[in-house]
C-alpha cells in the first residue's frame, strides 16, 4: 500500500467550505480511481485540513495527487491560498486493534 497525506492551511474560517467542497465535489471522482483503498479527510479548529488517500500502489496514488491538485486549482483556489505540504510513501508499518481483516473479520 501506499499512502499520500495532504495538508492545507485555509482561508480564515474556509475549514467546513474546503470539507464540504471536497466531499462533494472531490470524492465522487475519486471513487472512481483504480486502486484506492481509503480516503479520509479532517479539519482542526485552527484554520487546517488534511487528506489522506490510502491506495494499493504508487502508480494510483500519483494519479490521486494530480486529481487533487486539478481540483484545487479549480475548486479550491480561494480557500487554501497556498500549497498544500505533501508527504508520501509505502506504508511501513500496519496494525488495527482487529487484525489484519478489520473489524468485519471478527465480527459475528
């Protein structure tokens, strides 16, 4: 698996605009992309968001960064007025509470 992690400083107050822009506009199309896995997005209270798509390869987890980056040059570029910081890589370590199936593994 490999991992990109996306963060953004906001415009003043833009956290929930930046979410529900993306949500709405940013995952539909994601959804779509061979190879992903996860992707989660959070907002803190100050003035931050980050994205973290989770996919099986590089290959599909390039081609989300240059998703993310057309959408938010064209969606975004009034709320997060500069770059995002990205960090990325092959997922080295893995553990869940549950095991390696996740929780629907165990459950009944």
């Amino acid at each position: 698996m490999y991992i990109v992690v996306r963060n953004y400083k906001t415009a003043p107050g833009a956290v929930a605009d930046v979410l529900t822009l993306v949500r709405d506009g940013f995952v539909p199309t994601l959804r779509k992309l061979p190879g992903l896995v996860d992707y989660y997005g959070i907002g803190s209270g100050d003035g931050h968001v980050a994205f973290i798509t989770i996919c099986r390869d590089k290959a599909a987890a390039r081609e989300s960064v240059r998703l993310a980056a057309e959408f938010a040059r064209q969606k975004l570029a009034s709320l997060i007025p500069e770059p995002p910081m990205i960090t990325e890589g092959d997922v080295a370590i893995h553990e869940t509470p549950f095991g390696p199936g996740g929780p629907e593994a165990t459950a009944p």
